[in-house]
C-alpha cells in the first residue's frame, strides 16, 4: 500500500514541477529570454540568453520540485503536530530561556562600546558603535514604543514614522531657534509627539482594522509632505542642518580648550561623542521598555490589551474605549517622538527623506517579526532587521563570489523579504509570541500566541 | 419591594425593520426577570439597549439606584438635558442617553453576551482584574502616579485580586486562576463571563442566554449560582434564556416578547399556560390560526 501512493506522489510532485517550470519559462522568455543591447554603432539589438533562461526555469522546477516533496510535507506534519496538542502549553526551556536572555541582552548592550573599543581600537570602534549600536537601538526605541499601539493595545499603525519627524524636528527647529539644550528639549519633544498622537487618535478612533491603517498612512504622509512644503518653517528638501548636538552636561564634544577631551586630559577623538550618545539611547530604550513593562501592570495596560482581545467586552465593563485607545496612541507617539530627538541630535541634520513610509514599514516590521507585545522579540528583530542590513556592507566575501560590482546592499530588500517569509511561515506570530500574563495567583505561566488575538485595528 | 429599572414605550427599529416595538416592563429590585420569547423575537436588542450598545429608536429607559423616592425625579430627569441625577441616598439614570461604558459605569448593569465574550489571551485573573478598572485605574491615579510608584496601586491591586479569588471561588475556577482563558472548558467559560460581571460590582446583571451550550447538569449549578448571586450581593437579575428549566426554576417574573411585540408579562406559572405564549412558541392548529390571531391582536 505505502510504496504505489508513494510512487504516485512522487509523479504528481513532478509533473506539477513540470507546469511550473512551463508557467516559468513563459513568464521568463520576455523577461530574461531576450535583452535589447545597444551595439557598437549605437543601434538596439535583441539578443537572446538561453543559458540564463534555463537557469531560471530549472531553479523554479528544481525548486517547486522541492517544496513538493521535502518543505510542503514538513510543514504538514508540523501543523498536525500542533493542533494535537489539545493544550497550549509554553515549553518550559522556552520560559527559561527568556527569563535569561533579558538580562543577558542588557548586560551586552551596556558593555557593548567596552567590546567595540576593546576589538577594533579607537579607529575602527567608531563605525561598530555608531553604525551598528546606535542605529540599532534607535531602531529598538521606535519598535518599543510601536509595540505599546500595535502589539499591546493591537491598534495597526502605518504612520508611525509621523511621530519620528515630529520629535526630530520639534528638536532641531527648538534647538536652533531658542538655544534651548538638548535635555531640555528631549521630553518637550515626546511631549509634541504626543500631542500628535492624540491628533491623530481623534479622527481615527471609529476605524478599524484596513481603515485604521490606511489612515495612520495617510497621516504619516500629510506630515512628510507638510515637512517638504512648509519652507519658511522647514526648509523642505534642504532640511535642516548645524543642529546643536548634545553636550556632556554642558561640556561640548569638540576640539576647543573647554571640550570634553581637553576637560578630562584625554586624547582628542570623535569616539567620546559616539559612546556618550551610545549611553543615551541605551537608557531611553530601556526607559521605554521599563516604562512599558511598567504600563502593562497597571490598569491602562490591561485595559489596551483587553482592548486588543475584544473591544464590545471592554465596553461592557465600563472602560472608556476612546481614552484607553488615544492614551496608546500618545504614549507610543511619544516615544516615537524620543526618539525622533535623538535622531536629530545625532545626526546634525534632518531632511524629509528620513522619514518615508519605509521607515514606518522597518518599524512595523520590527515588531511583527519580533512578535507582538514582547520586549525581548522586538530588541531581537531590531538586530537582526537593522543589524542585518549594516552587515551585509561588510560582506566582501560576497564580492569574490559575485563579482566586483556585486553590492550586497542592493539586495537587503529581497534578503529581507525572504527571511520575513520565512518567519511568517515558520513563526507566523513572531519570534517570541507568548505572552506573560500581569498577575498571577499561585503561578506565572506563559499564555502561547494561539489565543492571544491581534486586535481588529 | 421597589422598582429598580422601567422601560418604557420602547422601540427599536432597523432601517425598516421593527425589531422591538412600543415594549414596556418593569424589573424589581432583588427580581430574577427573565425575558423569554422565539428567536428573532428582539430579546437581545432589548438587552443592547438597556446596557447601552444600542440607542433605542424611542422610548425611556430608567434605573433608580437606592431610595425608592428618586422615582419621583423621573419627570423632572427626562424634560432636562441631564443623564442621571444623584441625590445622597440613591440616584436615578436615563440609560437611553448614556454610552455603553456609563452604564456600566456610572448606572453599575453588567452584561454577558450570547456569544461568549472573555479575553481569550488574557489569564483568568486578569479577565476579573480588567473588570475591576475604574476602581483599579483611579487607585493608580489614572496611570500619572501608578507609573511612579506612589499612592497605594499595590493595596488596591491586592483587594482587587482579593476579589477575584472570591468570585473563582464561587464559580469554581481558582485552579484555573492563571491559565488563559480560552483554553477553559465552554461551561468554564460561561461561569467566568458571569464572574467578570460581577467583578464590576452591579446592581443589575443583564444574562443572554447564560445556559446556552451547557448540560443539564451545568444549567442545574448555573440556577444555584444565579440564585446565590442574588440572595448574596444584592443584584437583581435580567434574564434572556431559551432553556425552560432555568426560565420557570429561578424566575420571579417573566417577559415574553414576539415578534417585538410583548405577550405576556406575569409570573412563571402564569406564562407558562397562557395560551399566547403556547402559540407563539409551538404554534397552532391550523383551524384554531384566525381565533388565536384574534386574540393575540393580529
């Protein structure tokens, strides 16, 4: 009995592999089968790439053959697997490893420029601090505080980037016109933000699901182009530029008598600077994660995410939908808002090209990729999405294999649109997906992703 | 024995639809009322509109909260602008003007719905603790001194847990206290939805349909629960149930709505052999069709 429907899987997987590699051929020959090349006397030619083309088709055949007979089987089994489990218990090691990993990942970070310094000299410290560290926790910043909206209170915003240029130019238009410094300016600007959030919380709070994402994109729009086209205030494409950048409590970081390295009889370097700004967006991410961790224990918190879970049962129990949703809307703006500051204190300059819609989608991503709601998930995503993107620039390995002109940073986006796929199929809710629950009664036990909903906008 | 809720002349109507028409009944305080009729009959929009989901097409809705006297401020409540109006001892609402959340709120009627509606994610305790957010949310100081640390959040969060375990133990479910609460059993389910109500500390408790899907033997402990509710904390009860055992066992009075339309309004035994309702739930005789039409007002 085993071997004939073996057989007969066997034959059907190639003979769709076969279809696919027809479909294939189809839509490739136009495509990759011809190219127009311009000769010698400046006229256009066709000329044909076989080679190419079958290359092609048979990487889709092989491919297609492959999922058929190995991927697709696999997953099968992995989802029967799953829904034999009646119960949706959490692995134990799962909740260990976590309980590890958070302190760990703090205790690296904090010790990060120490490593940097201590492996790549003062010289090469500099591109791993700001590159790499700073980049990254900016970007775990935004991720924290687009988890409060999206994975919290399961509110889906495609404009959070808006709240980022809010910040980053609250900063850079105070900071120039009044002279204010830049700690004074870091909360006004979260505050700003905020007030955006709130902004955007009103008209939007009847919509749900693709209405409320449509709009939050819509309004991350409407900001960027107002930054381009408002001149006199903006300075639209030029942007902004000479933004104080921030000093060490009042000591500059620059090369006169009262600088920071003259103060402390060190050697003049621009490294001062980047761990000090290091240190800074260290502790306003994990301000943001302890502030949220904070969040969720008190009653907002577990009102967002039985806002997330069912919001006719919120109302039945007497919770004020419309302030639960525009308080996580301020807040994460907020914290989008910290962060644009320090963007713009770091950089020196802003333009509104730093704050497109991709940005939004990086962050979005951010957090989807590291599951929704979870802390560690989205600092982990943030390495990898950010992190991932900077270290394909140090790939030159992959220049010996493709070439001198291979620039592996031309395809972070397709390297990335495979590993999301990859993760949406392997992990659909995240890397990290369970949920811890806010108190407990005799045990803390992890809640798994099955039941946990990801709100309806 | 006092009046607690009085609808009146209600009407709800859809577009073209009139899915409660002209219904007016009273509920007493410390009653189990239960609203009873076929499906379709408009029971539930009865329900969403007493608890706020719905703003009815016309008519009153009121709830007198303590002294029987704040019924003589009704007159004086609907020709004024104002929801409620609250004297020392009792206050008195027009649910009709209030949003979903102030009747839960401010007129204190707790809901559970047909449809199940726990937060599935969310731990059995924290579904009692989400119940219990107004007390909990200004013991924090609305979030702005909770963040902080001050005032005492960690007292009230303790009283607040306190409380849960009471009513888990009353629906027998403190083994189950830290598990998520879509992975309870749809019996377990039902009794924790009825829990978290309570949790919100009412004076009117709105059921729909709290047996569906249980067993006899489930619906016989959910009679002893609501009656125990009753007896203990001092909540009338309103009741949308299909299961007759829990209907006539537990009631003190029944509403029996068709077609939007009220037929009876009596007690259990009482409804139980009025013709109108024997109708309107089996139906008739073909011949006897025009004599029950004529009776009914048809």
């Amino acid at each position: 009995m085993e071997s004939p429907s073996a057989e007969n899987d066997i034959a059907r997987a190639v003979k769709d592999a076969g279809f696919w590699a027809l479909v294939a051929f189809g839509l490739f020959l136009p495509l990759i089968g011809f190219q127009a090349v311009q000769n010698i006397r400046n006229e256009l030619t066709l000329e044909t790439r076989w080679p190419l083309l079958f290359a092609f088709v048979a990487i889709v055949a092989v491919g297609r053959l492959l999922q058929n007979l190995l991927i697709a089987p696999w997953l099968e089994r992995r989802r029967q697997r799953l829904a034999a489990r009646t119960t949706v218990a959490v692995p134990h090691w799962h909740s260990r490893l976590a309980n590890v990993l958070a302190p760990c990942a703090i205790g690296f970070a904090l010790a990060y420029p120490a490593i940097a310094l201590w492996l790549g000299g003062a010289g090469g410290a500099a591109k791993w601090i700001d590159n790499f560290g700073v980049q990254i926790l900016i970007y775990v910043m935004l991720g924290f505080g687009l988890n409060i909206v999206v994975g919290l209170a399961g509110l889906l915003d495609l404009g959070y980037v808006a709240f980022y240029a809010v910040g980053a130019y609250s900063y850079a238009l105070l900071a120039q016109n009044f002279g204010l410094s830049f700690f004074m300016l870091l909360p006004l600007s979260g505050i700003l933000a905020a007030f955006w959030g709130l902004m955007l919380g009103f008209p939007v709070l009847r919509l749900r699901g693709d209405y409320l994402a449509i709009v939050t994109l819509a309004f991350g729009e409407i900001i960027r182009l107002v930054l381009i086209n408002w001149v006199p205030v903006t300075n639209g494409y030029a942007g902004i530029t000479g933004i104080p950048r921030p000093t060490f409590f009042g000591i500059p970081f620059n090369a006169s008598d009262e600088g920071f390295a003259a103060m402390f009889g060190l050697p003049l370097s621009p490294i001062y600077r980047l761990i000090f700004l290091y240190y800074i967006i260290l502790a306003l991410a994990l301000f943001t994660a302890f502030v949220t961790v904070r969040l969720r224990r008190l009653p907002v918190g577990r009102a967002w995410e039985a806002l997330r879970e069912d919001e006719i049962a919120c109302r039945s129990l007497g919770i004020n939908t419309t302030n639960t949703k525009l308080t996580a809307f301020a807040i994460g703006a907020g914290f989008g808002g910290f962060a644009g500051a320090f963007f713009a204190a770091r950089q020196g300059f802003i333009s509104p090209e730093s704050f497109t819609f991709l940005e939004s989608a990086t962050i979005l991503a951010i957090v989807v990729l590291g599951g929704m709601g979870s802390q560690l998930g989205v600092a982990i995503a943030a390495v990898a999405m950010i992190g991932g993107t900077e270290a394909l620039r140090e790939l030159d390995v992959l220049k010996e294999v493709f070439g001198n002109d291979f620039d592996p940073t031309q395809y972070r986006m397709l390297l990335f649109g495979f590993a999301m796929v990859l993760i949406m199929v392997v992990r659909p809710r995240g890397l990290i997906a369970t949920r811890e629950a806010s108190v407990h009664l005799a045990e803390r036990k992890k809640i798994s992703s099955a039941l946990v909903r990801e709100g309806h906008g | 024995m006092s009046t607690l809720l009085r609808v009146e002349h209600l009407t709800m109507r859809f577009g073209g639809l009139v899915a409660v028409n002209n219904l007016s009944f009273t509920a007493n305080r410390g009653d189990i009322t239960a609203l009873i009729g076929p499906n379709g009959a408009g029971k539930t929009t009865v329900f969403n509109c007493i608890t706020g989901f719905y703003k009815p097409s016309e008519g009153r809705i009121a709830l007198a909260h303590g002294a029987p006297r704040m019924w003589d401020e009704l007159t004086a409540l609907t020709r004024s602008d104002a929801r409620s109006v609250a004297r020392g001892d009792g206050a008195l609402f027009l649910l009709e003007r209030m949003p979903d959340y102030l009747v839960a709120h401010r007129a204190k009627v707790a809901r559970t719905f047909q449809n199940i509606r726990l937060f599935p994610g969310m731990s059995v305790l924290e579904n009692l603790l989400v119940a219990q957010h107004n007390p909990l949310m200004a013991a924090s100081g609305y979030t702005a001194l909770g963040i902080f640390g001050i005032g005492n959040y960690g007292g009230a969060e303790r009283a607040a847990i306190a409380k849960a375990r009471h009513w888990l133990d009353l629906v027998g479910l403190v083994d189950r206290a830290d598990d998520p609460a879509g992975d309870l059993p749809y019996g377990a389910q039902r009794r924790l939805e009825i829990a978290r109500a309570m949790c919100t500390d009412p004076v009117l408790l709105c059921l729909d349909e709290p047996a569906a899907g249980l067993n006899p033997r489930e619906s016989a402990l959910l009679n002893e629960l609501i009656l125990r509710i009753r007896t203990d904390h001092d909540v009338s009860v309103l009741l949308i149930e299909h299961d007759m055992s829990v209907v006539m066992n537990i009631s003190d009075h029944v509403v029996v709505l068709d077609y939007g339309v009220k037929i009876a309004d009596d007690h259990p035994a009482a409804v139980r052999d009025d013709p109108k309702v024997i109708a309107a739930y089996l139906g008739v005789e073909d011949e006897e069709v025009g004599q029950v039409e004529a009776e009914v007002g048809l």
